[in-house]
C-alpha cells in the first residue's frame, strides 16, 4: 500500500509540471495565433486523422492564451531563442 501511495504522489507531482509555452517557426516565419494573436504555444500531440476519406499526419499547434489548435503538414521548428 506504501508503494502505490508514493506512485501516485509521482504521478499526480509529474501531471502537474505542465510544458512551459514555447514560440515556432514554419515556412520562415514566426507562428501566430490565427484567433488572438498570441506567438506561444504547446505543441498537441496527434496520430493520423482522416480527412475525406484520406489518411494524413498532421501536427498541431495548441495556444497557451485562448487554446485555439492550429493545424500544419510539416511540422513547425521550436525557435530557441525568440531574440535572435
């Protein structure tokens, strides 16, 4: 019983340290929130959607202001340092 209560402290300690929103690139340019505006996001993770009856890999987007999914094919580069 020890065990699994110090497991499920773990858990929820690890569910609870969420991704720090981070900016992107795609096509040379900064990714902005087609909704709000916002330049952060936290990359959503998805499998293969079916879309008209095709079978395709999509990455998406999610905001961190207003959580608005942007969707692309190719999948956008982390920018380390918005400065630069």
């Amino acid at each position: 019983m020890k065990k699994t209560i110090k497991a499920l402290r773990r858990g929820i300690k690890a569910a609870m340290a969420a991704p720090e929103p981070q900016k992107f690139r795609a096509g040379g340019k900064t990714v902005m929130c087609s909704h709000c505006g916002n330049g952060s996001f936290l990359p959503y993770e998805l499998t293969k959607i079916a879309t008209k009856g095709l079978l395709c890999e999509l990455h998406g987007l999610l905001c961190a202001k207003c959580s608005h999914l942007e969707f692309f094919a190719q999948e956008p580069e982390e920018i380390d340092n918005p400065a630069a």
